[in-house]
C-alpha cells in the first residue's frame, strides 16, 4: 500500500505535476482547471470522518448555446454538485438539507450502505421539502460511487442533481494524473429552458440532450503530455444516453468498474458506459507534441434505430509541447476478488415494454412499480437471478445494496478473466443474463432499469432481506 502510493506521489513530483492523491493541493495546479469540480469541505478533523454539508437548491447555469441562464437544481449551487473525496473505511457523514420546493432523497449509487441510509422512496422514505435528513454510512469498498435522488430522479436528476464520491483503497495504480469524468446530457432551448413535455422518442428511450457535458461544461479542451499515465474515472449519469467512448484510435486499458478495481484489466477500443455505470481507464498517451486527442462517442445501437447518430466529441485533448515522458507502464493486474458461487437461476425477472390504457410502461414480469411483487430472500443468501430483457432496447439493470457478477448472457459463461463486481449492467435487447449476488444486508432494496425514464415508467422492484 505504501509503496503505491509513495510511487504515485514521486511520479507526480518527477513529472512536475499536481497529484489528486494530495486533497489540499489548490484547483490551479490541476492541469484541468476547466472541468474541476467543487471540493467539498471535510468538517471533521478525524482522518477517517468526512462530514460535509450539502443542500440540495436552485441555482441557475449558462449552457453553451442559450441566450439565458438556466433553471437548474443542484447540490451546492452547481452542476455536477461537489467531488465528495474519502478512503476505503471512512465513515461519512452528509447533512442533507433539502431546499428544493418538492420532496428528493440521495441515494448513494454503489455504494453498500445500510438499508436505512439508501436514500430510496421505499424505505427511508423521502426528504420533504425544507426537511433535513443526516446520512451516515462507512465506505466498505474502494471505487467512484455517485448519488443522486430518488424521487421523480427522471426530472431532478435531469436538472441537475447529481455528483460523485470517489473512494481511494490502498491498491491504487500508479499515474501521472487521475481525473473524474462525469458524463451527462441535457436538452437545451435557445433561450436556456429545458423542454417541458416529453416527447414519445424521450419516454421511449429515456431522454437525450443535444448538448454533451464532462463534469458540467461542454467539449472542454484539455492538456495531456506526450508519454504520461493517464488515468479516467468515468460515470454516466445521463437520464438516457449511453457513452460508447473511443480515444482516437487509441486503446484503452479498463482496470476497474462499478466495484473497483478489476484483477485482470483488459484493453478495449471502446468503452461503453450505460447510465449509471463506472469505468476505470488508464492510458499511455501516443501522440506526438502539438497534435490533438478527442474522446468521441461513437454511435451505439440500443433498439429502436437508435445508433445512426454521428459521432459527437466528448472532449478533446491538446498534446503539449513538453518533452514526451518516458517509460510509463500501465497496470496488468490487481488483487483477486471473491468469486461468488455459479448455480442456475431461482428467479426470472423479465423486462418490457407495453401499453396499458394507452399509456406506455415499462414492466417487470408484466406489472409496473410498485405492483411489481418484491422478492423475497433470506439474509446472507446467494441468490442467481436471470434477468431477462423480452423487449427491443437495452435495459441497464441496477441493483441497490450489492453487487453482483455476471455468470452467463445467453446462456454463455461470462470468461473466468473477466470477473467484476457490478451494480448496473447492461441487458441487451432480447438478451437474458444469469447474475449471482450475495444478500448479506438487512432491509428492502431496490433494482430497476437506470434509464430513469423507464425506472419512473414502471420499471423497478423491491428485494426484501429478511
Ligand atoms: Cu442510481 Cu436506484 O439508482
Ligand atoms: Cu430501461
């Protein structure tokens, strides 16, 4: 642990860089000032409490394009809220208020919390409006998490409520620079209001916006050097859109996803990132000094002739005139997972889509939320569900409280290299996946599909570990 760190930090210092490792270092050394999130300020002088204040409120943003600012809602006044920063066993303490003119709760995506702190509608219920609410929780895994609410989450997720928890363990790579990227969407009119109604293609497919945001701001441009370690941390938090991310060409070595770090990385073109979903990427970077990068994404198809939009620029990526950093290496493996036991599914969840009084809804073995019948499991149980997905989309299936990993999609075993732990993944259109999960957390827990469209529309259910 030590030595990865002490490495990490001399890497930094050798290169004449600003480190994230260290939390106090000042926004002006970060090479990428233009898309810095807010810190947020640690309350707490216990090294392993961070306490923080967050208010969930109105504010308003200027889009790139609109003649006006707009109306957005956010936690501390901004869009994405602040980088809530801590480390593997830190007991975290928010002060929640909520100052929103409607109810909203935080839910900590990822994160295994317990069942009353989960921020869901069910169970602790929601945040009124003007209420306070105090979450607290100890961070049991290593990874970037992210919370957002969990009422009407379509609409206030939409306005901007969202924002990341990044979760440092004692076996993080080695990199000349870490960043967050969080990804997201929104429909901006010219005169800077978001549209009113949703159109049938947005509550088909879950809303999409003509405008792409990397921690808020649109198409930034950043500086890399020629040569150096870099590492991404990117979430989705889009209402609709998947990221299918490619970097010009260039490969991209996943080390981690939703759960943390993977035992065995893996290099990819493209990263496809659903709503909800975390990927770990690092990279050397290859390309010579003053040329260009863009992190494109690319069209995806996810049903319904989706996937012949252009591909559209995330960011892009200036190289620098410094001379190209030598020998960096990226990561091949880090420690082993527990694999969770193979078994043949006990329960078939099946996802569509139907009419129902000339509504559109989305279902789960034909009923919608709440009428969906919860599951009932008994605690500590390892539990194989098959979630099967009867209609013409993705579904990025999530599940609160735990994480799962993947058996088999379509009755093919998942390869023994890439074991994950996962809270959201995506079911491809007319496809079926066994995943396996251990329930060894008391309460009610949620799962539905993370297009929070079809989740409002119908698409969730309750687990009861009893
Ligand atoms: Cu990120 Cu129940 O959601
Ligand atoms: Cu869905």
């Amino acid at each position: 642990m030590k030595s990865a760190v002490a490495l990490s930090l001399a890497l930094a210092f050798g290169a004449g860089c600003g480190s994230n490792d260290d939390r106090t270092s000042s926004r002006s050394d970060d090479p990428w000032a233009e898309i810095a999130m807010p810190r947020i300020t640690d309350e707490n002088a216990s090294p392993n409490v961070v306490e923080v204040k967050l208010a969930a409120r109105p504010a308003q943003k200027q889009y790139p394009g609109a003649s006006a600012l707009s109306d957005v809602w956010t936690y501390e006044g901004t869009v994405p809220g602040p980088l809530i920063e801590a480390r593997r066993g830190d007991d975290v303490i928010v002060h929640f208020s909520n100052q929103l003119p409607e109810a909203t709760t935080i839910h900590w995506h990822g994160v295994r919390v317990p069942a009353g702190m989960d921020g869901n509608p069910m169970s602790p219920g929601p945040v009124p409006a003007g209420g306070d609410f105090d979450y607290s929780f100890t961070l049991k895994d290593a990874g970037l998490f992210w919370f957002h609410p969990h009422v009407r989450s379509d609409v206030q997720v939409e306005r901007g409520l969202y924002g990341a928890l990044l979760v440092r363990g004692d076996d993080e790579p080695e990199a000349d620079h870490e960043h967050v990227l969080v990804l997201d969407d929104v429909y901006v009119l010219t005169d800077g209001t978001f549209p009113e109604f949703l159109d049938d293609e947005s509550k088909m497919m879950g809303r999409e916006g003509n405008t792409l945001l990397v921690n808020g701001v649109s198409q930034p441009s950043l500086p890399l050097r020629a040569g150096s370690l870099e590492r991404l941390r990117l979430v989705n938090t889009a209402n609709g859109r998947f990221f299918n991310l490619a970097l010009s060409g260039q490969k991209l070595r996943v080390i981690g996803t939703d759960g943390g770090l993977l035992p065995q990385p893996y290099d990819a073109d493209h990263v496809l990132v659903a709503p909800g979903e975390r990927y770990d990427v690092m990279f050397v970077v290859d390309a010579a000094q003053g040329t260009e990068l863009t992190l494109w994404n690319d069209p995806y198809d996810r049903g319904h002739d989706s996937g012949s939009e252009p591909a559209m620029a995330v960011a892009t990526f200036q190289i620098t005139d410094d001379a190209p950093l030598k020998g960096r290496k990226l990561p091949d493996a880090f420690p082993e997972i527990e694999r969770l036991p193979s078994a043949p599914p006990d329960t078939t969840l099946d996802l569509s889509e139907a009419f129902q009084n000339g509504e559109l809804v989305f279902t789960i073995n034909g009923k919608t939320f709440p009428e969906v019948p919860p599951i009932q499991v008994s605690d500590g149980a390892v539990r194989v569900f098959e979630v099967k997905n009867s209609s013409d989309m993705d579904h990025p299936f999530h599940l609160h409280g735990f994480f799962y990993q993947l058996l088999a999609t379509d009755g093919v075993a998942t390869a023994p290299d890439r074991l994950a732990n996962k809270d959201t993944l995506i079911v491809r259109a007319h496809s079926a996946v066994d995943l396996v999960a251990r329930f060894d957390a008391l309460g009610h827990w949620m799962y539905h599909c993370h297009i929070l469209e079809h989740a409002e529309g119908g698409m969730m259910g309750e687990i009861y570990v009893e």
